[in-house]
C-alpha cells in the first residue's frame, strides 16, 4: 500500500474521513513517540506501523492525516511509547463480536474499527412532555434473553418487543448501558499480609471470571455493543431499534456509566455523537464527579433529557419552563417501602414524596430497579439471597425495608401469596398515581424473581433474565398494572408539572390537593399513623379537550385492621365512585365504579382505593 501523511487537523478526536484520507487525532503527551498500527481487517495481523514524526503535535493531541487508504481493509490502533492502545473514540470494536467469549481473555486482541456508513433515518421523533413521561427500563440481552424467539439476547430480538412496550403504555424506554464495554472479568481475592505464616501456603489457583452483565464499568462509549447485535452491523441494528421507539411514539434514553479517570471533555463528547448519530432523546448519567454543570448548560444537549442523581439549585434556576432536567435517585423508593412493609414508617414523609414536584426540574419515582429487589422479592424475601454472585452474600444492600409476608421465598401458601399480591398492587398504586414520573423496572409489572438476589450484576443466567412465563402466570397484575397506568393517562391531575400549593388558589371551593383523616380536612401524621385520604381537585387540570378532570380521592390504608376516612363532598359534587380497590383480589379495577352513599369509606387492611368524584 503506498500512502502519505500530512499533519492532521485536530478538529475532531478519533478518525474522520476526508475521501480517501482518513484523520487520526488522539491524545499523547509531549515527547511521546506515537504511532498508527493498521491491521488487516480479515486476519487481524498486524500489516503497517506508521510513525507520527513529533512535531505533529498541538498540546496534549497528535493528530495525523494518511493519503490514499482505503479504510474498508483495514483495523487500527495506536502505538503509544511502545504500548499499544485502542481509541477510545473507535465507533467500532474488533474482538468483542461473541458475547463472554473466554477465548479473548488476557489476550490483547481489540481493535478499533472504521465506521462511516450513512443511515437514512425515516422517524416521527416523539415530543413527551414530562407530565406525560412513563419511563421502563430493561437491560437489552436480559429483556431478550428467556424467549423461543430468533436472535435472543440482542437489538433485534427488542425490537420485536416493541408492540408489548407500547401496548403497556411506556413512553420512554432506558436502555442499560449498550456501548462497547468488557464484561469477562477477572475475579481478585484478598491477599494475606506476609506476617500470617501459621497456614501452610496453598497451591495457586487460577484466577476466576465472572460476567459484568450490567456493563458498569469503563466503556468504549463511541461504539454499540457488538454481542448486542444479531448481525455484523450492530450500529445500523440499534439505529433501527431508535427508529422504530420513535415511530411508536417512544424515546430512547441510554444509561451511561463514567467511572473515574474519564476525561470531561471524552464524557461531552460521547454525548453528542449518540444525540446527533443515534437520535437518542436522553441520557441517565451515573458516575461520581461528573461534568453536570458544563452537560445542563450545553447547548447542543438543551433540548435532551439528562437524568442524575443530583442538580445544584444554583444548575436548575437557569431553566425554564421546558427544563430537561430530572432528579434521578432513591428519595422516592424508601419511603414508600417503609409504608408498604412497615418498617420504619413516616406518613409525613410518605404524602411529601406523593406530591414531590418543581417548575423547573422533574423527579422520577420509583420503588424497584435493578440496584435491589424486584418488586416480586420485596415482598417475597426479608433478607437479601445473594450467595451465586460467589461473594459470600456480602455484597448488594442490606437495608432493603423488604417483608415476606409471612415465609421466606416461595411458598405454596395461598393467604401469603394472596397478601404478596395486594401489596405489589400497592407499590404500582403509589408509583403511578404519585405526581412525579413514574418508573418501572423491566418485568415488574408480572412479578419477575431474582430468586431474592437484590444485586444481579454478574448473572447472565436465568436469575438475570426476564421470565416471561410469568406474564401468564401473573396476568392478574399485569393486567392491573395497566389498568392503572391508563389510569394515569385518563386524568391529568396527577401529572401536574407544577407543585401543588394546597389551597384553593383558583377559589373553586376546593383545595389542589388536600388531606384528610377520620373526618374530613382533618388528617393527623402524628408517628404511628398509617392511613390517609389525598383529594386532588379536579378543576386545576384540563383534559385534552379541554375540560376539567374529576376530583380524585385515594385512600391509603397501611394498618393491618381496616379504616374509615372521610370522603369530603363539594356543591357540584354528586357522589363518589370506587374505581380502584387492591383489596379485590381480581377486578381490582372496577370499569363503572361503585357509589359510596356514606360520608365514610372502608378501607381495608394494608390496601390503596381509589374514588371519583363525579358531577
């Protein structure tokens, strides 16, 4: 091959294509020697090693353009005082094609690869408001993994999974990390200090594996997972997947994982190439130290969603009214499991986390992801069951506020089964008629197990796999799950995207949202108490045809007896409907509703009404 180079142009990191020319520009310090290493794309054998001379440098970047290359033969990467290095911003990676394929361990054979193939997008790109926002979020081979269908584990096997997604009334799929990242990893153990002498010293052991199934880890955060992929293309697979989200009405938002050590400026990046390469609608950020305030006031990412655990007041008084901002964490989670098992309950901090809401920053709430118990577990295990992760059940949390209703797993008895039941129709209750953005994690909704692990990293197996068995096993919930979720949908006064003031600012004779007890406007949170009725007033929301929705009233009910709460009326009231009922076994979810003539509802024991008040 007869090439030249030139000194390249810095513009951009990683390798760009000027015709036949292709611009390498990477980092390297100083005084550094560097080179580009070209491999033959069929054999992998290294075939070319072009030298950077030194003054081919700006900074801390080389940067090196080769004339007359044609790309499409070759792998690349870096040689960097002797050490050979794999760019970090390579849009692909060679050498990961098979998913945990032990045959690559502790060899060095990743290469990065060209990719400048054009996707001719053909998308409606969905506008979700945040009132409106249902988030699901699922891991892409664990999601896929336990069907009969073709290609399991990948982009396209989800893609077939979109009509259930759609069907159940998602509007914004997260999507656990599904860059390049290395899930064969290398299990360390604890070395005794040299003055413990007592033991005899036992025979090495060969170091043991173990999966990072999740991908938290450090990435290769330019290029889509390629054991993801059911073909070669694995970019153009997951751009269908996005496509097809979007022409379903669906976002798409990629979790994305930044240990320490990952450059400000590679972080920025990453997220641009996947906003203006994939068309992806938002991203969950995790990772200590991050760039938060340089990703909130980006203009290129101002019209994209960024989740965190954490804003600064001072980040989120810059928004407006159209913030794309959203608190991501446990806030909501715990309270409202404490409540649901009673285990250390506050109503007081209950109701706060209902009604949690700002102008310009939304929260998402949640009671299970995959950082715990399923929802399934919660209320199936007390105690986390952690021992096949090979760690001695010494790691996940300990402190989960999990109950199992009487027996510890799985049990054949139907009154504990029966109360397990109840009780997941609870937690779906708080999560989506709460006024924050409702989150579900992948299989919740049909009582998926873990078998009581609360910290599934490393099982690729069935532990961390979705059973779709349970779908049918479980329709009862599931079908309850979405009848709640519509639910949601039909009255806008839970979704408010401003925070409730609790008073009749509109001077309608009723509160936006008020709260009551025994007797009505009279609701006491003294330690202890563990029922309460939320009115929300109708009248200050509008419906999509522009009337007003009904007054919804529901009554939580955490006591192990039953309770009376007050249903308050108002003059244009004509009486309330009980529409929701978890105490129902089946038909929790009444179509027609039933009339309550007394002033008093009964509410029974550890169980969420709802009622209507109809005009």
């Amino acid at each position: 091959m007869k090439y030249e180079i030139k000194e390249g142009n810095y513009a951009a990191m990683g390798v760009t294509r000027q015709g036949r020319d292709l611009v390498f520009t990477f980092a390297a310090k100083q005084n550094q020697t560097c080179a580009v290493l070209l491999y033959d794309r069929e054999s992998g054998k290294k075939q070319f090693r072009i030298g950077l001379p030194v003054e081919f440098q700006a900074g801390f970047l080389r940067s090196v353009c080769i004339r007359n290359i044609d790309y499409r033969k070759f792998d690349y990467n870096y040689e960097i005082d002797g050490e050979v290095v794999t760019d970090p911003y390579a849009r692909r990676i060679v050498g990961r094609e098979h998913w945990c394929d032990k045959a690559r361990q502790g060899k060095n054979v990743l290469r990065g690869g060209f990719d400048f193939s054009v996707f001719h997008w053909k998308e409606q790109r969905p506008k979700v408001k945040k009132e409106d926002m249902f988030l699901y979020k699922l891991h892409v081979r664990g999601f896929t993994m336990d069907t009969s269908a073709a290609n399991r584990g990948t982009f396209a096997a989800l893609q077939k999974k979109i009509p259930y997604l759609r069907d159940l009334g998602v509007t914004s799929v997260e999507l656990m990390p599904v860059y390049e990242f290395e899930e064969i990893e290398q299990k360390t153990k604890d070395k005794l200090p040299d003055y413990v002498t007592w033991k005899k010293k036992a025979k090495e052991k060969k170091a043991e594996t173990r999966v990072n199934f999740w991908g938290y880890t450090r990435g290769n955060y330019f290029a889509p997972k390629a054991s993801f992929a059911a073909s070669d293309h694995a970019a153009v697979e997951l751009k269908r997947l996005i496509q097809a989200l979007h022409n379903q009405g669906m976002e798409c938002i990629l979790e994305m994982f930044f240990p320490a050590g990952v450059p400000a400026a590679e972080i920025i990046d990453a997220l641009h190439y996947w906003v203006l390469e994939y068309h992806v609608d938002g991203f969950h950020l995790q990772g200590e130290n991050l760039p938060v305030q340089v990703i909130a006031e980006d203009l290129l990412l101002h019209a994209t969603k960024i989740f965190y655990v954490w804003f600064e007041e001072a980040v989120v008084a810059k928004e407006d009214a159209d913030s794309h901002l959203y608190f991501y964490n446990d806030e909501f989670e715990y309270p409202i499991r404490r409540m649901l098992c009673g285990r250390d309950a506050s109503l007081y901090e209950f109701v706060n986390q209902m009604r949690k809401q700002q102008e310009r920053a939304s929260y998402v709430n949640y009671i299970c992801d995959n950082n715990g118990f399923t929802l399934a577990d919660l209320f199936s295990y007390s105690e986390k069951h952690n021992e096949k992760n090979g760690e001695k059940n010494t790691d996940g949390s300990s402190w989960n506020y999990s109950c199992n209703c009487g027996a510890e797993g799985e049990t054949n008895r139907k009154y504990i089964k029966n109360q397990r039941k109840r009780l997941a129709k609870n937690a779906i209750a708080a999560v989506f008629l709460a006024q924050g953005i409702p989150l579900l994690f992948s299989g919740d909704e049909f009582g998926n197990s873990q078998e009581g692990n609360n910290n599934a990293y490393c099982q690729d197996n069935a532990i961390g796999w979705i059973n779709w068995k349970e779908k049918g096993r479980n329709r009862e919930l599931l079908e309850f799950t979405r009848a709640v979720i519509r639910f949601r949908k039909e009255h806008p006064v839970f979704r408010s995207p401003e925070p409730m003031q609790m008073c009749d600012y509109k001077g309608i004779g009723l509160p936006d949202l008020s709260y009551h007890g025994e007797e009505a406007w009279m609701a006491g949170f003294d330690p202890g108490r563990q029922v309460v009725g939320l009115l929300y007033g109708g009248g200050y929301a509008l419906r999509d045809d522009a009337t007003e929705d009904d007054d919804i009233y529901i009554a939580f009910n955490f006591h192990v007896t039953e309770k009376k709460l007050a249903l308050p009326k108002t003059e244009k009231m004509k009486g309330w409907y009980r529409v929701i009922d978890t105490a129902r076994e089946k038909d929790a979810v009444l179509d027609n509703g039933v009339e309550i003539e007394q002033k008093q509802a009964v509410i029974a024991p550890q169980s969420v009404a709802v009622f209507v008040g109809k005009r």
